[in-house]
C-alpha cells in the first residue's frame, strides 16, 4: 500500500499532526496562497504552553471558524505562530501562488511587512478592562454604541504583552538572488517564489525537508487557476522531503467546493494515498458562504442550526461583511446587530472602516477602525487599520497627531515602507530631525532588501 498523507478542510487542523514531532530538525516547506503567520491574540501562547506541560494535544486549541482572534487560541491564519511554540518549527519556507518578477523582493517584503514585532508598551498604555465578549451591554466595550465616533481608548498594555511568545524585535531581513529571509513571530521565515525554488533548494536548503500544502495555492477564489497539478507536484518531488499534509480551505472560502478534487489529483501523481483527518465540525451555514463573502456577493438570509447564542452573530457578521463594500450603513448595523448576539467581529469593522475611508467619510472611518484594532490589537489586520486610522487622523485633527500614532506604529512594522515613508514626510514637515533621520534609515534597510547580496551568492558557488 502506498504512503498516506493527511488532508484538511482548514489549515489549522494540521496542529492534529505535531505531537508526531513531524516539525522537529527539519525545514518545513509549505504551498499556499496566504501566509499563516501573525502574533498570536491574547492568552494564545500561555494556553500553548500550558497545554505542552500538561501533556494535551494543542488541537483543542485550534478555534472555529470564521471567527479571528478568539483569546487562547489560535487558528487557519496564525497556525505557524503556534507551531513555532508547540510544534517545534524553527525555519519556514514560504512558496507563494506568484512567481518572481522583476522588483519582486518588494512584493516579498510587503507581504510580510504587516506582521508586527514585539513592540514595547508607551508608558502611558492603560491597564485592560476585562470585559466578557458575551456580554455586549458590559460599559467596557471600547466599542460601545453610545458615543460611536470617539469611543475609543489607547491600546492596553496587556495588548503588548501577548505578543510574549516573540522575543525577536529585529527581524533580521535578508535578501538575495531568490529568497528573502526575515525572523518574525520566532520562525525563521523565507519566502521563495515557485519559479526559483530549483535554485534556492541547491544554495540554502540543508537537512532534512517536510512538504505542507494548501490547495487554494493552484486555485483562487473565484475559480482562476494559477499553477496545474503537474507543476505542483514537481515543485513537491523536487524538495526531496515528506508530504505531511493538504488543506482543501473550502470552508474559509478559498476554494471553491468544485476544485476540492485536486487534492487527490497531487497525491495520485506523487504516488501517495490521501487519509481525510479533519476534526473541526462542520460549520453551522452553508459551506459556500464564506466564498460568498470573499467574493463580496451577498448570501441569502440563512438560519443556523447551533445551540449556540453567538453563532447567530457570526450568521449576522458574515452577511455584514458580504455587503461592507458597497453599503458601509448596512454593514455596521450588522456590526451592532452581531454584538448583541455577542460578537463582536474585528473583520466587519475593519471593512466597515475601510469603505467610509474609500468614501472619504474620515470620522466614521476612523471610529470603525479603531474598533477593529480594539478587539484584535496584535492581528496584521489591526496593523492596517491602525495605518488608516491614522491617515484618516491627519485628515481630522492634522498631521502632529496623525505623526504620533504612525511613528510608535512604524516601530512595530520595521518593513512597512509606506508608514516609514509618511513618517519622514510628517516629520520632515514638522520640523523632527531625529524622527526625520530615524525614517530615512529605515527606508534605506529597506530599498537594501531590492539588492541581493550578489557576493554572497558569488561564494556559494
């Protein structure tokens, strides 16, 4: 009988597989369309290593979906955060969906630039306020209804503190002819476009490799195909190591249900047998809706069969964030509607937020985005709101504010060449030198990252 590889629904579920130490000493390769790394929400490392002393399966810590940043645990977008603290991952390569293109190490580090180190607390961070997420009357909520325009408080220092599980505050970015490299969220990360994997596995891949596939890297969500079975599975002979796992990613809305077929078409050709391993239950809507929402198609009003209050509000979320770009109004009363079902959903305000900037409606803009950053604050989706919300700040209150919250932010992203830039243009306006001085380094570290080190390609040779 031929070997067996595990196949997925969502990417998350590969957690099932580290006890095996399948990580361990080796290089984990991985295929996909998306990078899962960010810092984990609050409590998720704690509850990660509370688990690993008490022996537990860290499994049980993956959350459902769609729901991001549920405290104390982790999921399909952050699961290799996870794995670097219960799975033994110490070096990730990266293959995204694009091949390399003239400049693409700027798309490389862009596509890693929203992924915050540990940043230090401002002195000034007040404490958190416990609130229960159940409890959408509690007076806590930075997002309460009542004042929806200024209700917004900084972001707590306990917010600082989950990102515990990184020590790392510089990255460490490095370039050459066909990777980029960078510590983030304790991996050593590398991104490889699939066009140059052939030379980087000759130059820099040492000891032994294991192989993860998510199949939303041949097909994206609206059905257009980018690389055929056959290329896949050649990139995947050519790292020489196991296939541990596939994820078909159907229920999170990034494949459609109608390509879940090539799953078994890449084991076929690599001569394995598929074992479907997946643990989650089933969502309680239909399985298309979340590629609805991709898609920004509205689903049908639907009804959830859960025993759960707040799934309800996940139901009225989703719907939310289907209609968010075209109708910013409707999309909040979602918003509102969802939380007093007891969720509130980091996703919708940040789209909300996103389409009152797009319409120039900076006041709500900025109210729906710090809301957003509230509720997640250390997400890559936090990071981006955080840069609206400031941009949008500038317009409002004028550019001193808006230079404060960008320059503590800029620390945060190193690599975000667009916050650094704004810095530099505030500051230089403003009349900081220093601030001015800090920017213009850190956009030279930057431009330095489009020129590989071609001597040391030389001495690889």
């Amino acid at each position: 009988m031929p070997p067996g590889v595990d196949l997925f629904e969502e990417h998350g579920e590969v957690a099932a597989l580290w006890p095996q130490r399948i990580y361990h000493d080796r290089t984990v390769v991985c295929f996909d369309r998306h990078l899962d790394l960010k810092p984990l929400a609050p409590g998720g490392a704690e509850a990660l290593r509370a688990a690993a002393s008490a022996g537990q399966d860290p499994a049980a810590l993956v959350r459902r979906l769609p729901v991001r940043g549920v405290p104390g645990a982790f999921g399909l977008d952050d699961f290799w955060t996870a794995a670097a603290i219960a799975g033994g991952l110490k070096s990730l390569v990266w293959v995204p969906s694009w091949r390399s293109h003239p400049g693409w190490w700027s798309t490389a580090t862009d596509a890693v630039s929203l992924i915050a180190v540990r940043p230090a607390a401002p002195p000034d961070a007040p404490p958190r306020t416990p609130y229960s997420p159940s409890d959408p009357s509690d007076p806590s909520d930075p997002s309460d209804p009542s004042d929806p325009y200024e209700a917004y408080e900084a972001t707590p220092r306990e917010a600082y503190e989950a990102y515990d599980s990184q020590e790392v505050v510089d990255p460490a970015p490095c370039a050459r002819a066909c990777c980029l490299s960078v510590t983030l969220c304790g991996v050593r990360l590398t991104v490889v476009p699939p066009d140059l994997l052939a030379e980087h596995r000759r130059r820099h891949l040492r000891g032994d490799v294991v192989v993860d596939i998510d199949l939303d890297w041949l097909v994206d969500e609206h059905g257009r195909l980018d690389h055929e079975v056959d290329d896949l599975a050649e990139l995947v002979s050519l790292c020489g190591g196991e296939l541990s796992a596939m994820t078909w990613s159907t229920r999170s809305g990034f494949l459609p249900a109608e390509f879940r077929r090539v799953g078994r078409d890449v084991a076929r050709r690599l001569g394995l047998r598929t074992r479907e391993s997946s643990y989650l239950p089933a969502t309680p809507w239909p399985e298309d809706v979340l590629l609805n929402v991709h898609r920004g198609v509205v689903p049908p009003e639907f009804t959830t069969d859960s025993q759960e209050r707040v799934a309800e509000g996940v139901a009225i979320a989703l719907r939310g964030l289907a209609a968010a770009a075209h109708d910013p109004g409707a999309a909040h009363e979602a918003y509102e509607r969802a939380a007093a079902h007891g969720y509130r959903s980091s996703w919708l305000a940040y789209r909300t937020g996103i389409a009152h900037y797009l319409a120039g409606d900076h006041g709500p803009a900025r109210a729906r985005l710090r809301r957003a950053v509230a509720i997640d604050p250390a997400d890559t989706l936090a990071m981006h709101a955080r840069i609206l919300a400031a941009r949008a700040t500038a317009r409002i209150d004028g550019p001193r504010p808006a230079l404060a919250e960008l320059s503590s932010l800029a620390r945060e992203l190193p690599l975000r060449a667009g916050v650094w830039r704004t810095v530099r243009v505030l500051a230089e306006a403003g009349g900081e030198r220093e601030l001015t001085q800090e920017a213009e380094e850190a956009l030279r570290r930057i431009r330095r990252l489009g020129v590989p080190r071609q001597s040391a390609e030389r001495s690889d040779r």
